[in-house]
C-alpha cells in the first residue's frame, strides 16, 4: 500500500514540474503572471514532497502494532 502512495505521489511532483517548465518557458507571460502561476504549484510540491518522506519513514521504519507511527520525532519542523 505505502509502495503505491509513493509512487503516485512521485508522478504527481512530475507532473507539477512538467506544468512548472511550462510556465516558465511561456514568452507570452510576465514574470508576474509566472510568480502567481507558480506559487500554488511550488506550495503543493512542498506538501507532495514532506508527505512523500513521511511515507518513505514509515516504509523503512514502521511501527509497532498499536504504537504511534512516530513521525513527529523524525521531522526538523
């Protein structure tokens, strides 16, 4: 189940980097126009990629039956 989440969480960051390329290579918008394109997009990459490491700790570290998964104690934030 983990191994299918990730892998669709990894086609959707490529996704989002294919709809970032093609902002960015758009001579018709303004670098205004791209920031405000992009923000949303860079947002949700953000939230893809923690949920991905989330995952990725739980793959390889996972817990206990009735424990708590721990993922608070590995993160930085």
């Amino acid at each position: 189940m983990i191994d299918n989440s990730i892998r669709h969480i990894q086609n959707a960051l490529s996704d989002l980097d294919k709809e970032m390329e093609k902002i960015v290579m758009n001579l018709t918008l303004s670098l205004k126009e791209k920031d405000n394109l992009m923000l949303p997009i860079l947002l949700q990459k953000k939230v893809l990629k923690q949920t991905l490491e989330d995952l990725q700790y739980l793959k390889d570290n996972p817990p206990p039956p009735d424990q708590p998964c721990g993922i608070s104690k590995y993160r930085n934030d």
